[in-house]
C-alpha cells in the first residue's frame, strides 16, 4: 500500500522546468505548432484557463482525497434546493453591506485590490478573541471580511489604498500607512503583512507601466472573455500565477485570479464591467473553506493520516500532493456538482439568460433515509434570512454561485460551532 506521508511537489517557481518522467504535453503542442506540424490548435480559437482540466488530472492521480459520486449526487440536490429558496444569484453578493455599492471604475479598482489581497486569514491563536480581526462601523470583522472592512474603513479615512499610483510611491505609502490600514483590534496582526505589501508593489508597477494605472484597462483588454482575464492576470502578475507541477504535470488553480472575474460579474451583475460571454469557465475557488465544506457534506474523503492530520491542526505545505489534491479534488467535486444539477434541472444551466426563480421542490421523499449528521447539516445549510420575501429574479447555477453559497454556508456553521472538521492549514498567498 502507498505511503499515505505527505510528498513534496516542486510548485511555482518550479512550473516552466520539465520533468524528468514525462513530457510536457502543453510544451510539445507548442513545438509542433513552431514546427508547423498538424494537429496545432486553431490560431484565433476562445481562451481556456486550463483549471478544470487540471483539476481533473488531480483528482484522476489522487491517492489520499476521494470524491463520492453517491454523496456528490445527494448534495447536488440539497445545494439546488437551497439555492432556490433563497434565489441565490449575483445580487447576493452586493447585498453585503461591506461590498461595494457603487458600479464604476473605482469600484473595479477596489475589487482588484480587495483580491489582490485575499489570502491566508486564518490565525494560530486558539482563543478567539485574540485572533487578527478589524473593527469598523461598530462591528467586529474576521476572515475575508476583515480584508474589506479594512479597505473601506483606510478610504473613509482618506487613503487611497486602491490606487495603484499609491502602491508604487513609497514615501507615501509607507509600511507605517500599510500597517494603520491593516491595525487589528487584536495584538495579533493580518497574516503575511510583508508578502501583502509585496503583492501592492508588484502589482502597482504592472498596472502603471502597462495598463494605464487602472485594472480598468486590464477588464477591456479581455474583450468580454472571463478566461481571457484570468489569463492576462496570471502571465502578468506573477502574484496571480497560482500554479503546480502535479505527477510530472503543470496544474493551474487559479484561485484569486479566478475569484477576481466572478466578484465582477457578480458585483456588475454580468453587466458592464462585469459583462463575460464565457463566465462558465470559471470554476470553484480552491481555498481551504470549501474542502472542509465538501467533506462535511461526504462529498470528499480523506485518507486516514491526512485527516488525523488535519485535525490536529498540523500545517500542510503549500505544493505538497496533500494540498494539490485536496484544492483539486475540491475543484472536481463542485464541477460534479455543477454537472448533476444541470442534469436534473436543465432549465438553470446558465448561457447568459437570467430564468425567473424556480419555487423550490417541496418533495422531500429523498430525505427519509438521510442519517442524524446530515439531517443537522441540512437544516443548517437551511438557515436564511427568510425575513426577506420580495420576489427577485435569479441566475441559474454555475461554479461561482455554488462556491459563494457553500462559502457563506461553512461561515455559518462555524459560527454555531457545527463544523465536522476544521479547515486545512496551509499558509500561502494563493488563498
């Protein structure tokens, strides 16, 4: 039986060297193309990310994650079911009061910016109240929420924290400015402060020497394409460039970059600077929420070292098979879940019409034979603010929303201290 020790994997800096087991079949196609030889790709054909079938190639090769189609089916319809009843869609996400309101150009810099920055916010300390967090409007905000109160709270105070221009002129935005915008109500400060700041300078010099000083530019030179965007982050930020070598094989994750063009199409409500025409090739963000997510709904499984691991909050190392598989296989499991619902509901596959919300399906036959654990976590997947019933109309279903719907259902059951398992830990910039 195969080790079930966590092996190291060369990562990042390591993507461009070949390997010594097998050759790069992306490299190869790229030979024959210069060679002239048959078979190249069509010169003007659509951008691809990649992601989904890297994640696959992940998920194929895993030794230590599984994912149960028996239980991926059962969740499929239990996420359709709620995301119904609560009309999930892009409106959700402006809904929060933290997220921006405004839709113009400033607010796209303030949503490159706020993803720019969105990684690694889960803290060491065992007693809550001294973890990382911000006050601000007379509330106490942890996580990603404390990335975005800190945005808005340093542009109410009058930094121009989302201008790039900002970014780049260190006598102005010095790393005393950067630490007051980041202050934490805690003694413990936000995670990987240094390799933010490294994060704003990099990405302030590209964007003001090759894009006008406004990501802005960045969203038209995609021409309507999420895939196009996602590519243009990654070849020219290299703090988007979330990349693996897996097996002897380049795997693209993506999670920010990614992440970044669903918050636009969401926050413009695929309009405008949020308008793409191949939105669904965007897939699940790989981070360390949605796997724990994932195998509190069964969907995923762990081999028994990984998960003892796991719950002895052990850190994981960024690259190694077990965090390649476990972002992978997560990848995999949601387009599964995607893929069933579209199955069983084709009226919601999304193609760029918005179907009017769906009632949800009272049958609950399907439900007799569920155990005590999952009936608990229905119940709390449940758990909405039924006080808003104006009617509204929705998307159907894609990788975002079902990400963004299992996202804030894992916050909630951690809030009521109903997780199975406690998220993996692994300290990165790419999630």
């Amino acid at each position: 039986m195969p080790s079930l020790d966590q092996i190291p994997a060369r990562h990042n800096d390591q993507v461009e060297a070949n390997s010594d087991d097998e050759a790069d079949p992306e490299l190869v196609e790229l030979l024959r193309q210069h060679l002239g030889l048959g078979g190249g790709k069509v010169k003007d054909a659509p951008p691809e990310t990649k992601v989904l079938e890297g994640a696959q190639y992940v998920f194929d090769n895993a030794i230590d994650v599984a994912v149960s189609r028996e239980f991926t089916k059962e969740a499929a319809e239990t996420i359709w079911r709620l995301m119904q009843k609560k009309e999930y869609s892009t409106q959700t996400w402006s809904e929060h009061e933290l997220h921006p309101q405004t839709k113009d150009e400033s607010t796209v810099d303030f949503i490159f910016t706020m993803d720019l920055l969105n990684f690694s916010f889960w803290s060491a300390e065992e007693e809550a109240p001294k973890r990382f967090c911000i006050e601000y409007r007379g509330k106490v905000w942890t996580g990603y929420w404390s990335l975005v109160a800190a945005l808005q709270r340093a542009l109410d105070e009058d930094i121009p924290i989302t201008n790039p221009d900002f970014w780049v002129d260190e006598e102005r935005c010095t790393e005393e400015v950067l630490r007051h915008v980041f202050r934490s109500a805690t003694d413990e400060e936000i995670p990987m402060f240094k390799e933010r700041v490294q994060c704003l300078r990099e990405a302030g010099e590209v964007l003001c020497e090759e894009f006008g000083g406004s990501f802005a530019n960045c969203v038209d030179s995609a021409n309507l394409s999420a895939a196009g965007l996602v590519n243009l982050l990654t070849e020219n930020f290299s703090c988007f460039r979330d990349e693996t070598i897996f097996h002897g094989r380049r795997v693209r994750l993506y999670k920010r970059a990614q992440i970044l063009v669903a918050d636009l199409w969401a926050c413009f409500n695929g309009e405008d600077f949020g308008e793409f025409h191949d939105i669904d090739k965007i897939t699940m963000f790989a981070d360390y929420r949605i796997p724990q997510m994932l195998h509190q709904l069964n969907c995923i499984r762990y081999a028994p070292k990984l998960e003892s691991h796991i719950r002895d909050l052990k850190p994981i190392e960024p690259g190694s098979n077990w965090e390649v598989e476990l972002r992978g296989a997560s990848i995999w499991c949601v387009e599964l879940i995607k893929r069933e619902i579209e199955r069983c509901h084709p009226e919601v596959k999304m193609s760029g019409k918005k179907p009017s919300p769906k009632a949800a399906d009272d049958n609950d036959a399907n439900d007799d034979d569920k155990n005590e654990n999952e009936d608990q976590e229905n119940k709390a997947m449940e758990k909405a603010d039924d006080d808003n019933d104006t009617p509204r109309r929705t998307y159907g279903i894609n990788a975002i929303l079902i990400d963004f719907f299992l996202y804030d259902t894992m916050k909630n059951l951690e809030a009521e201290h109903n997780e199975s398992i406690p998220h993996h830990r692994t300290r990165s910039i790419w999630y």
